[in-house]
C-alpha cells in the first residue's frame, strides 16, 4: 500500500539531498565494459567495489526505480519502505529517512544506495565496510542521467544504463517538440499537498516544466526562495493559474472536484475550464526513469488548454 510522508517530512528531504548534489561525470555517450576492482568517484569520497554487487540495498525510491530500469534488478535484495515501483521490488521495512545500521548490515549488502546522508549513515556503514553511493534529489535532468550512468558502472550495467539515458532523451524531446508555439507562456500551479505546498522553478519539479515553456505562480511566493513555499488560496485564486497540475491525488483525494469545492476556487480559470491535470504522486516526487511519463503527462495537460 502506498503511504505518503507528512509534506513537511518531504520537503525536508528534498532540501537535505538537493544541497548535497554529487558532481558525477558519467555520460551515455560511451559506455564502459565494467571491470572490478573498480573506484568510483561519489558524493566527494573514493567508493571501492571489489566485484559486481550481488547484495544491493537501495533506501531511495528514484534509485530503485533506476536499478531495475538497467536490469540491476536481480542483484537488489532489499528496498527501503517507500519504493513502492516496479512492483517486483523486494520492499522491506527499512527507512530512508530513518536509516537502521543494524538491520542493513544483518542483510549482509555489498552495496548501499542512498539519497542522503542522514544520522550520518554513510560514515557507519563505511566503517562497517559495506560501499555506499548517495544519490542525491536530481536538480536537472543532467543529474538523473548521471546518476543512472554511474548505477550502471557500479552494477555492471553501464550499456543498459545508457541506452536508458538516450531513450529518456529521445522521449522528453519528443514530447516537448509537440507543444504548441505561443508567444504568451501559459501560468500554472503545482500542488504537493491539500495544505498547498508547491515548488518553485529551482527545484528539480519546477525545471521540467520549464521545458514546457510555463511560468510557475510559485516564483513569486513571499517564501519561495527555498524551492518548496506554502502558498494560501489567496494567493492562488489572485494568480489565477491556466493550469493547476496535482500530484496529491493518492495522498490526500485531490481532483477537479475537490478543487471547485474550495472556497473561491470554483471561480479560478483552470477550474473553469477543466484544465486541471492529476498526476501520480510517486511519479511526479521522483527523479528516475518514470520522469518521462511525467513529462508526458505535462505536455498533454498544455496541449488540452491549448486547443481549448
């Protein structure tokens, strides 16, 4: 069953894993033939692995997601609380958020993938001797394609893993390309949550749909210089979006419905108009592979209100 995390836990997630972005290399230009021993550069640390993983740990959803989108699958053994895709993946009860040294070493891996560094998880299973690779929260898509890159060298998947990268690449642009041409950038509101947390054009959400060519009513929140403001419905019926795109729909029950259900948001153009787009949740919070359907889903919201 799917479980949603306090909005507020969330957002703080995202803030601790975007300050700590790796700075990895790796393109899918020219993929490698994995060799072991093999060093990998991550997260400012020298990462050893002495042969392919076979016992790997995953405690991000959007690490898990990419594992098993390079056929790394096999090789995971355990996936933390909240990877909840593909539905092959062997969820367990570990956290990402509140890591148990523990119960990750008693499943014996060689190999952990994490999004952040929290209680100081990576010192601990450094010196338990177990690898670790942190994956931080993407900022641009450049980020999600390094880090699929490097989970492919890390598994012996670097083939898969760019073939994936070029075909996320191929897609997006696809997609992109059908927009229409428009010389006024339509508004938009994303919603995280029914207590109106957004995000701003600096956050990894914020700057897919800014390949879509929309100007986010976030930007100007009183708040919105750490990336993810709480805006009030004032604001939101004040701004007056042409597009409302809501990735609360598993969470919290959000549709077109209860949107006009709201006080003063019946009168808002997006609502009026029925240009109001559900997202998945766990694929709109995610950096993985599934960013493509994301994308997608973005662009068939533009092209709808375009025609209307």
């Amino acid at each position: 069953m799917f479980k949603k995390l306090p909005v507020v836990v969330a957002v703080s997630a995202l803030l601790l894993t975007a300050c700590g972005q790796n700075s990895n290399t790796a393109t899918s230009a020219t993929p490698a033939v994995a060799s072991y021993p093999m060093t990998i550069q991550n997260n400012g640390a020298s990462i050893t692995l002495a042969a392919k993983p076979k016992s790997i740990i995953s405690l991000s959803p959007s690490a898990t997601e990419m594992l098993f989108a390079i056929n790394a699958g096999s090789q995971v053994i355990a996936v933390d609380d909240q990877s909840n895709f593909p539905a092959e993946a062997p969820i367990s009860s570990l956290s990402g958020f509140t890591p148990n040294l523990e119960a990750i070493v008693a499943k014996s891996p060689d190999l952990v993938v994490v999004s952040n560094d929290i209680g100081n998880i990576v010192a601990s299973l450094t010196a338990a001797k177990i690898p670790v690779l942190v994956e931080p929260a993407a900022v641009t898509l450049t980020d999600t394609y390094s880090q699929i890159m490097e989970l492919g060298k890390a598994t012996g998947h670097s083939p898969e893993a760019g073939k994936l990268a070029d075909s996320m690449k191929t897609e997006i642009a696809s997609a992109i390309s059908s927009l229409p041409k428009t010389k006024t950038a339509m508004t938009y509101y994303h919603e995280l949550d029914n207590t109106l947390y957004s995000v701003t054009s600096t956050t990894f959400i914020g700057s897919i749909y800014k390949l879509a060519g929309l100007t986010n009513i976030a930007d100007s929140a009183a708040d919105a210089s750490g990336g993810y403001p709480q805006l009030s419905p004032e604001f939101i019926i004040s701004a007056d979006p042409n597009l409302i795109f809501l990735a609360d729909i598993k969470c919290c029950s959000q549709n077109l419905a209860a949107l006009a259900a709201r006080p003063g948001f019946a009168g808002l153009s997006a609502v009026k108009n029925g240009n109001v787009v559900e997202l998945n949740d766990d694929i709109a919070s995610r950096w993985g592979p599934r960013t493509v359907d994301l994308v997608k889903a973005i662009v068939a919201g533009v092209n709808k209100a375009t025609v209307k």
